[in-house]
C-alpha cells in the first residue's frame, strides 16, 4: 500500500517537476534565440490554436476537414477590412470575424456534416477551394491578390506586441487557455457524449445523444479556433492576402491534426512546432529542402503512427512504469 | 455564334474532365483494391510525363515507345511506393488518416525532386496529331484530345475486363474485400496488394503521358491533378473505373457550362456547390453501390 | 539530372571566375551584409530563380571590381518557398539575427506585403521584385520596387493596343494570380484610353484546358485579345479555338520557358517588357554580355531586374559611406536616380519606382526568339 502511495507521490513529484521545467524553457527561450527563430515559435503558437481546431474535429469526431484555411482567412479579413477601413475597434473586428466564422460553419455544417468518411473529406476540400476563390473575387473586401497592409498591431497594458519577443509571451498563454479549455470540454458531459458518438454512434443516438446537432456543434467551434488564429495573424503580421489561404494552409493544419496526434492535446503542440520549424530549419541546408521536408514527414507518420502525442504518451507510461518498481523495490 | 460557343464549352469540358478522369480512374483502382486514398496520383502522372520527355527528348526515342516506357515506370513507382510507404505504415497500424499523410509527403518528395533535378521550366510533351485540331461547328478540339478520351474510354474497358475476366483482378478485389479469407484460399495478399498499386502507378502514367501535352510538365502539376482526380473518383462511388471517368467527366461539363452560362470567376465555386449537393443527395456516388466503403 | 549537372557547371565557372578576378581587386576585411529573401521553390519559383541568377552575377560582378569601398560584399539568400510567413520569419532573422544592412526581395506580392513591415519599421532599405501592392505602400518611405507598379505594365499594353495596332475593342483572358492584378489596373484606364473590354474571362493557375474561356472571349469580336497568365495553356488554347486577331502579353509572361511551352502558336505575341537579350539597348550590353558569359544563356527581366537590385544597393552602400554606414543612411542615399540594365528608375518617385513608359521595350516572338520593335511608347 505505501509502496504505491510512494509511487503515486513521485509520479505526481515527476510531473509538477516536468511542469515547472517546461515553463521555465519556456520563458527562457525568447532570451536564448534569435528574432528569426522567436518569430517561427510565434507562428507555431498562432497555428497550435487552428490546428487545435482540426485536431478537435478529427479526434472526437472522425471528421476530415481540409475547411480550416476557410475560418483563418475570415478571422484574418474580419480583421484587416474591420480595423483599416472601418475604422473599428480590435475587439470587435475579432468577435465580428467569430461570429461570422461560426455562422459560415452553422450555415455550411448542417447539410455538408451528414456526409461521412471520405465524401466528407472532399465537401470540406470543395469548401476550402471555394473560400479561396471567394477570397480572391471579393477583392472590394480582401483585397485580392495584392492584399490589405498596415493592420494595427495589438496594444496590451501599453505594449504594443510589435516583435516577435512580445508576441511569443502573448501568443502562448492565449494557446494555453484554448487548450486548458479544451482538456476541460473533454471532460464534461458533452466530452462524454462526444466519445460516444465517436465510438459507439448507434449507441449514442439511442440514449438520446443528438448527433447531428453535436457534431455540427463541434464544427462551429473548430471554426471559432480557426478564426481567431486568423484575426492574431493579420494582427501579427500586419498584412493579409489571398496567398495565406490557400489549399497548402488547409494541408498544413491537417498535417498538425495527424502528425500531432488527434487524441492528444499536447501533440498538436508538438505538431504546430513541426509543421513551422522544420521547413524553416532545413531551408538552411540549400536547395534540397522541400525534398528533405517531404522525406522527414514520411518517416514521423510512419514511425508515429499515433503521433507526436501518442508517441509522448508511450514514453510517459515507460518512464512512470520503470519509476515504480524501482521505487517498490527501496521500500521492502 | 452562339451555337459554336457552347459546343466549343462541351468540347473543352469534356476534354478537362477526361483529364480529371485519368486520375481519378487510378485512385479509384487503387482504392479498390487497397482501401487507401492515394494522394501521389497525380504524381505518378508528373513522373510519367518526365520520364517520356527525357527519353523523346534527350535519348530521341518514338512517342510509342516512350509512352510504353512512361507506363512501365509509373508501375514500377507505383509498388515502390506499395513497398517503401504503404508496408510499412501498415506494419505499425497506421490510420486510413495515416496512409493519406504519407501519399501526400511522397507527392511533395516528387514534386520537390522534379524541380531539384529537372528544374521549373515547363517542358513541352508531343501530343499525338502534334498541334492539329479539328473543327466541330466552328469549335476546335485537339487531335491529341480526342485521342486521349479514347484511349481513356478504351482503358476503362480494359479494367472491367481485367476485373471480371482475369485471376489476378478477381484476387485484386478478394484481397482488398477479406484479406483473411483471401489468404485462406492460396492469395498471395502482400503481394496483390504491390500489384494493385502498380496497376495504379501504370494508369498514372499512361495518365502522364496523355495529359501532359495539354498542360505541359510542371513540378506543380501533380498536386493540382490529384485534387480533381479525388473529386472524380469520389463522385463516380470511389470504387469503380467508370464512375471516376462519369464523375471527372461532370465536374469538367459543369465547370465549362457554369463559364458560358455564369461567369469563370465564380467557375470553381458553381463546380464545388454542385458537388457537394452531389454528394447529399446521392450518398453512393454516382455509380459505386458500395461508395460510402471509403466512410 | 541534366539540369543539376549544368547547374553545377555553372557554379563552377562562377568560382573560378570569381578566383580569377580575386587574384586582381581583392576586396579585403569583413563582409558587407545584405538579405535576399527569393522564392526559389514553390509556384513563385519561376521568379525567384532569374532573379538570383542575376543577383549573383551582380555580387561577383561587384567584389571582381574590388568590393564595396574596398569591402567584399555578402548576399545572404533565402528561401520563403512562396510563402508569405515563412519570408516574415526569414526577413526577422536577416534583419535583426544576421544585422544585414539592407534587403533584396522577396519575389511575390504577399511576401513583400510580409516583410515590407518589418523594413519599414527600422527604416531599412528594402528592394523588391514586386510591382507597388496595397495602398499603405505608399507610406512605406525605405521600400523600392525593380518592377513597374502593374498600372504601368497596363498602360504599356493599352499604349502600344491604341498607338501602334489602332484599335479599340478588347478582349481579355486571364488567371486568377498574376492575370487578376494587371487587370484591376486595365479596369481602371480603360476610359482614359477610350478603350472597351468586350469580354473579360478568367480561369485558376494550373488549369488543364481553357478553351471554353477562350471561346467566350472570341465570340465577344475583339480587335485585340490581351492574355495575362503565368502558364503556356491559355495562349495556345486561343490560337486553337482561332482568335487571330492580334495578342498583347504582359512583362510575366515574358520568359524563354514560357516561349517553348506555347511552341509554334507564341508567333507574333506582342509583350511589352524591359529586356530583350536578342537586341538589348545600350544600356543593357554590359549586363546581357556578362549574363551570357555566366550562364550561357539569354537573360531576360527577372534576371535584369535581380542584377540592378544588388548594383543599385552597392552603389548606396557605397554613398552612405560603406561599412560604416546605418541601415537609415544607406536607405536614403538610394533614394534618387539610377541607370540600371532592366529600366531607369528614380526611387524619388511617390511611387517608389519611378520606372517610365519610355524605358518599356515592344518584342514580337519571331521562331522562339524574341524580336525588339520599333514602336516606343512616348
């Protein structure tokens, strides 16, 4: 009994321990790299949350949904036409861009979600190429091609968050409350309805589950993820245009999704980070890179199977497995 | 005038959406006999297209022979890729998610070597009839067209025969429907299944050759390609050769009347709500009866 | 393969150039610094890569003459792959990791959108291969453009459609990129020259077959058909449904690659451009002489345009005062008039270019080969 108490104790020791290292990597590392570098952790911070958005999709739902790019370039133009040439305020640009974001995902969802498996994939794919052409016909409100400059920079407590260094410790901790919401929407009754549906759909609908209207739900928020991703880039970057919302973004969020792990919360993390360092890290190696790129992501999706968050999880359970019986064995 | 106008638009239409077709007849062999969406379809295309052009260009051999020779290798790609992406992922319970991901990295490899060794210019194939076009009402239409909707037509032909009539298609299907049973019985399951990708491969490249005298070779074209060639195959049911080459022959019709009748800019938005009500409304796909096996 | 064997030869004889005339100037002390953001993979791909062709030449050109003051010269290259975030964090890195004292590129519109916000917030002068993009631009006091703002490359068209072939009626075949700019531009002259788009069709980037398109657009009975894509498919798709009336390119189009692709039906397109290595002007010899020597081959605009970015930058650098030089000193000496091998250009202007419809050059595509012609825009 006190064994495993002592087991228990440690494990918990380990993973405050683990927590207390991680956060301090994280605040130190602004200090320790270049801007360059700060600004790739930022975009990894920006596309966590959409990404976070498509994992939720996928990992609760079974939905494929290459329409991510779709709610990233609304929040992003709500933004930009909102604060340039109406004059609005940040706020209010964002939650405009939200709300039309989530009536987009309402109004497309209901009919498109009752399509499954790969006839959905393609409804969401039809829907990414039409955003796209949208974006670039409404040139009046995008745009177009040549896009929409001079975003105002977000303000905090009389920082402007104008280099990557204020933007990594704004950034993070909005991708933090996102995913602590997360971990606890999953936890709660619609969590549970959601597991359900997702693993037992027949189940579900006979105790009374609304699919349908649960995964339509589901839909809305991964569109609502998306959205504000989008509104933080424009305000990052502080210029849009119809290049950033094209089919190889929507690629690129699905790619966090699967490589990240869909069921787990921490790989989409690690999934965001792959997704914008590795292509920035192997450019240094000349030419080859987009074939070194292509190469390094058929290894991690063959040899992770589950993911970078599945992949954690195992060596999680080793690490706590090996601690035990060492532990056991101090204490006769 | 008129008249001419839209028969010139079913003419183009029909044309684009042979193309679309071609691939889309590839994933949908491959997908019935493996149950996994290749996404590298229109890769294989792009690498038989290379390969024809290197050899008609550099080694100055006849188109036939380079088309035989294109077809070969797209087959020969299409088991290596079997062997060295697909085995394996299989080997460590990799998700229907999984073997999407890994197609697309190898389309990205592809496309990424093609502009590496082969560089960004856009290269230019011989089209069967050269450059001649023949005239419909006042519309032209490619000679080089309409041999690829022959051909095209003629190789959805071969595949129901290839599926009905022979061992190895009837082994091709008993493989991808109960591996197990299909094991039971004295299939060679492995090894259908590198098969199966190579009769993909060899589609793609036959796909290659014939596409790429419309477009010329591009290291971007594979992508594209696939997306259109997904949208056939899934439309046609996923399973079935004919449907992908009905399916990519009405998204081509819709997208080319849509230009006449509305206008181009909105082309793609038109095609793309069209198929989507498709899709709500026939949930098999135009032809599969068992379309929804990819859900 | 073929293609990497004679990039490697052409590497080659760069060195050895560049160790012979080592062996005359030698430049001495450390290097002066300055970022290159192109996109060298990627659909931009087909820009990025004249352009650092010619950039390269030009830094090889620069330190053979004995560097800058004395000093070597340095361009650091980068890649954005034709994405618009991945030149954000390229340009944060040159700019403040690597402390370069000015920037060249990047080759798209959105990237330069990107990174244009980085340069102008420290007053670094940036040079890019992109046309004037949105109106904040303006603002934009150390960002200069090597390329035409796109209402010019329009007016050179409707110059040359209205002056030299008389005529008045248009039709119009674009894509979606490149296509759709130039004709917002179009849409805005087309009172001044007195001109009417009889039919204005668009198709995506990469499509397969346009001919419906096309057909539309010779059904409107247009005396001219302007076509403005970056892919062969739609010009030969125009002469196949048999428009024969006259086609008016635009500067994009205008690339050997493009040329082979459209094969036997490119005869007789009219592209209004900068730099035709078959006949260059005087201006131009020099450049097209030591392109030819480098790489064998014909440059045309980009690898032009690549070329005066690094001259017009060390020749700045040097006027700032070298080495010594802040980003902010040499930003403002470039601001003035230069002479390069694609156009002149007065940075001086508001709109950062100063480019004039005089340094336009009219080519005909005569058997693959581009032929210079006598009319001058005035």
């Amino acid at each position: 009994m006190s064994s495993r108490r002592i087991a228990v104790t440690a494990s918990r020791t380990l993973t405050i321990a683990a927590w207390i290292a991680g956060i301090a990597v994280w605040a130190a590392l602004p200090w320790l790299l270049g801007r360059g570098s700060v600004d790739i952790l930022v975009f990894a911070g920006l596309y966590t949350i959409a990404g976070l958005g498509v994992s939720f999709l996928l990992g609760q739902c079974g939905i494929v949904s290459l329409a991510q790019s779709v709610f990233y370039g609304i929040g992003a133009y709500s933004t930009a036409y909102g604060t340039t040439v109406l004059g609005w305020p940040i706020p209010a640009c964002m939650l405009a861009g939200i709300v039309v974001s989530g009536l987009v995902a309402m109004l497309v969802g209901t009919p498109v979600l009752r399509l499954s498996g790969y006839f959905l994939a393609l409804a969401t794919l039809a829907l990414a190429i039409m955003g796209h052409v949208l974006f670039l016909e409404w040139d009046w409100l995008t745009g177009g091609t040549l896009g929409i400059g001079g975003i105002p920079h977000l303000s905090l407590f009389g920082f402007t968050l104008n280099t990557p260094f204020r933007f990594y410790y704004f950034i993070w901790p909005c991708a933090a409350v996102v995913l602590w919401l997360h971990y606890n929407l999953l936890r709660s009754r619609t969590g549970i309805a959601l597991r359900a549906m997702r693993d037992a759909p027949s189940a579900a609908k006979v105790a009374g589950i609304r699919v349908e209207s649960l995964r339509v739900r589901t839909f809305i928020l991964s569109a609502v993820l998306g959205s504000f991703a989008g509104s933080l880039f424009a305000h990052y970057v502080s210029f849009v245009s119809v290049d950033s919302f094209g089919i190889d973004r929507a690629i690129g969020f699905l790619l966090i999704a699967v490589l990240g792990g869909a069921r787990s919360i921490s790989g989409t993390v690690v999934g965001a980070l792959f997704v914008t360092a590795a292509p920035n890290l192997l450019s240094r190696l000349g030419e080859i890179h987009p074939l070194l790129f292509a190469l390094l992501l058929i290894v991690a999706v063959i040899f992770l199977p589950s993911g970078f968050g599945g992949a954690f999880a195992d060596l999680w359970r080793r690490l706590g497995g090996s601690l035990r019986p060492t532990v056991k064995d101090g204490t006769p | 005038m008129v008249l001419s106008l839209w028969i010139q638009a079913i003419l183009s239409g029909v044309t684009n959406g042979f193309v679309y077709g071609l691939i889309g007849l590839g994933i949908a062999v491959v997908f019935r006999g493996a149950r996994i969406i290749n996404a590298m379809q229109g890769d294989f295309a792009l690498l038989g297209g290379v390969v024809a052009y290197l050899l008609v260009h550099n080694l100055g051999w006849p188109l036939p022979a380079a088309f035989l020779a294109a077809m070969l290798s797209g087959a020969v790609c299409g088991m290596l890729v079997e062997r060295l992406l697909i085995r394996p992922t299989a080997r460590r319970q990799g998700t229907d998610d999984s073997y999407l991901l890994v197609t697309l990295g190898g389309a990205f490899a592809v496309s990424a070597s093609v502009l590496l060794y082969f560089g960004r210019d856009s290269y230019v194939l011989p089209g069967i009839g050269g450059d001649q076009s023949v005239d419909v009402f006042n519309a032209a239409i490619r000679v080089h067209a309409l041999a690829l909707i022959v051909i095209g037509t003629l190789v959805v032909i071969a595949l129901r025969w290839f599926y009905r009539g022979t061992r190895l298609g009837q082994a091709m299907l008993a493989a991808s429907i109960d591996p197990d049973g299909a094991q039971t019985i004295g299939i060679n399951v492995p090894l259908v299944r590198t098969l199966t990708f190579g009769l993909g491969g060899l589609v793609g490249g036959l796909a290659g050759m014939l596409v790429t005298p419309l477009i010329n070779l591009h290291y971007e074209m594979g992508l594209l390609l696939t997306l259109k060639g997904f949208a056939a195959a899934v439309l046609g049911g996923l399973t079935s050769p004919f449907g992908a080459v009905f399916g990519g022959l009405v998204l081509g019709l819709v997208e080319s009347l849509a230009i006449v009748t509305v206008s181009s800019g909105y082309k793609d938005v038109i095609a793309m709500t069209i198929l989507i009500l498709i899709m709500i409304v026939m949930p098999q796909g135009l032809f599969g009866r068992r379309g929804r096996m990819g859900g | 393969m073929v293609r990497s064997v004679s990039k490697l030869l052409i590497c080659t004889a760069i060195a050895a150039g560049a160790l012979a005339t080592a062996a005359i100037a030698q430049p001495k002390g450390e290097p002066i610094k300055i970022g290159a953001i192109l996109s060298l993979s990627g659909p931009g791909a087909g820009l990025g890569q004249p352009e650092r062709a010619g950039i390269l030449l030009a830094e090889q050109a620069i330190n053979a003459r004995g560097g800058i003051n004395g000093q070597p010269v340095k361009i650091i290259i980068e890649d954005d792959g034709s994405k618009p975030d991945i030149a954000k964090s390229k340009a944060e890195r040159l700019v403040f990791d690597e402390k370069v004292v000015a920037m060249i590129g990047p080759s798209l519109t959105a990237s330069t959108g990107a990174v244009s916000a980085i340069t102008n917030a420290e007053g670094l002068a940036q040079i890019t291969f992109t046309g004037l993009g949105p109106k904040i631009e303006l603002t934009y006091k150390s960002l200069y453009h090597v390329l035409p703002p796109q209402e010019l490359n329009a007016r050179a068209m409707l110059e040359y459609t209205t002056k030299a072939l008389k005529a008045k009626r248009i039709g119009v075949l674009h894509d979606t990129g490149y296509g759709q700019v130039v004709l917002n531009s179009l849409n805005a002259l087309h009172d001044k020259y007195g001109v009417e788009f009889t039919a204005v069709e668009k198709f995506e980037v990469g499509a397969t077959d346009v001919s419906a398109q096309a057909a539309k657009v010779r059904a409107a009975n247009p005396e001219v058909v302007f076509v403005i894509a970056t892919s062969p498919v739609p010009f030969r798709n125009a002469r196949q449904v048999k428009i024969e009336q006259p086609i008016v390119s635009a500067i994009g189009s205008a690339s050997y690659d493009y040329i082979r692709g459209i094969g036997e039906f490119a005869d007789d397109i009219v592209f209004p451009e900068f730099v035709v290595g078959e006949d260059p002007k005087p201006e131009q010899k020099e450049f097209v002489a030591a392109f030819q020597k480098a790489y064998n081959a014909l440059p045309k605009n980009f690898e032009a345009a690549g070329w005066d970015s690094a001259q017009i930058l060390a020749s700045g650098i040097a006027k700032a005062g070298g080495a010594k030089a802040t980003p902010k000193e040499i930003a403002a000496a470039i601001r003035g008039v230069h002479q390069g091998a694609m156009a002149k250009y007065d940075f001086s202007r508001d709109d950062m270019t100063g480019i004039e419809l005089s340094s336009y050059v009219f080519s005909k595509v005569v058997k693959g080969k581009f032929e210079r012609l006598p009319f001058v825009a005035k």
